[in-house]
C-alpha cells in the first residue's frame, strides 16, 4: 500500500487534539478503519474527512460513540437516497426527451 494515502494515527490526533482512544473507540465499532505497518497504526487519508466529522460531532455537539455511529448510518442512507433521486431523475428525462 502506497504510503502517501496513509496518516499515522498519533499525528491526526496531535493535530486535531482528540484523545488516541476515542479513535480506538470509533474502530472497535466499525466507524473508523485503519491499517498497522511495522507497529504503527495509520488511517487511511481518502477517509480523512469522515474522520474529521465524527471528532466535530463528538467535541462541539458533544455527542457520544453510540450517537456518532447512529448519526454516520443516516448520512450513508441519505447519500444513497440522493444517488437513486439522480438516477430516477435521469430515467424521468430520457422518457420526457
């Protein structure tokens, strides 16, 4: 795996002052994915933003694990709904066209 999409753990949580175990917490749960290389663990950088998400909803909305994991499954369904909108859209307008 290339290196230049992966952030070890420690540093993201340097940068973004959150606690390493609310981190580990977030991938006992599935929320969080990441991979160990040679002892050190890193998330991978295309799910930065994500990441980002969970550490806003827990520290400025102060919403727990359970509520993070509950809040990220309706915004998976809710981007999924859009893309079958667009696809329905765009069904709608072949027939109209």
């Amino acid at each position: 795996m290339e290196t230049d999409q992966l952030i070890a753990t420690e540093r993201f949580c340097t940068y973004y002052n959150v606690n390493f175990s609310f981190v580990e917490s977030l991938q006992e749960i599935g929320l969080v994915d990441s991979i160990t290389i040679e002892e050190t663990q890193y998330l991978r950088v295309p799910h930065l933003n994500e990441i980002e998400r969970m550490v806003r909803l827990h520290d400025e909305l102060d919403i727990n694990r359970e509520g993070i994991e509950a809040v990220h499954i309706l915004l998976h369904r809710i981007n999924e709904m859009k893309n079958e909108i667009q696809v329905l859209k765009n069904r709608l307008r072949f027939y109209e066209g």
